[in-house]
C-alpha cells in the first residue's frame, strides 16, 4: 500500500523594522515550516535571535537581507 506524503515545508516571510540611531531599517526574516499558524509561532519564538541578527548586521554597516530559519522537526 503506497503511503501519502503530509504537506511540504513552506516559506512564510516576516517584515519588520529595526532602528538604526534616528532612522528605521527594513528587514525581513524567512521560516520554513509546514503552516502559516506554525511560522507565526515560530518568528514570535525566535524574536530575540531574529533581533540580533538584524542588529549585528546593521551594526557592522551591511545590509540587512532576509534570514532563513530551519525549525528542526518540522521541516523535512
């Protein structure tokens, strides 16, 4: 008997604000899970890691692009 597959991981994109002295920086963060309800809970999650990231490349003059967090377990 041939076994159906579950759903796939999608990526759900996050856009923020991160500011930068007196101005704001956009930033965006990508998670890969199976569901928007599961990335949500995820970004909230992972806030502060998101944050530090964003800032330390802020902090070193870079531009700030999209990071792809992998969430163990849930992505295949």
């Amino acid at each position: 008997m041939r076994r159906e597959d579950g759903p796939t991981a999608t990526g759900y994109t996050f856009h923020f604000q991160i500011s930068d002295g007196n101005s704001r920086k956009a930033c965006s963060a990508k998670v890969q899970v199976r569901n928007a309800d599961d990335a949500s809970i995820i970004f909230r999650l992972d806030w502060p890691a998101i944050e530090a990231m964003a800032r330390a490349n802020l902090a070193v003059g870079a531009d700030v692009r999209p990071s792809t967090l992998i969430v163990p377990g849930l992505v295949e």
